[in-house]
C-alpha cells in the first residue's frame, strides 16, 4: 500500500493523464499479483 500510495502521488503531481491511467494499472496490477 505504502508504494501505491507514492506512486499516487508521484503521479498526480506530474499530472500526467494516459500516462496516469497506465501506471495506476500497472501498480494495480502488482498490488493484485502481491495479494
């Protein structure tokens, strides 16, 4: 959780939008294989 959350925000201050959506997916992604 803690890496997602940084990824987060990482992310939201780039301010980046397809970029956002595929590295959400992709932290998801490892976020579920993890679990």
């Amino acid at each position: 959780m803690r890496k997602i959350n940084i990824f987060l925000k990482d992310i939201t201050e780039s301010g980046g939008g397809e970029r956002v959506c595929a590295n959400l997916a992709n932290a998801f992604c490892l976020d579920y294989e993890v679990e």
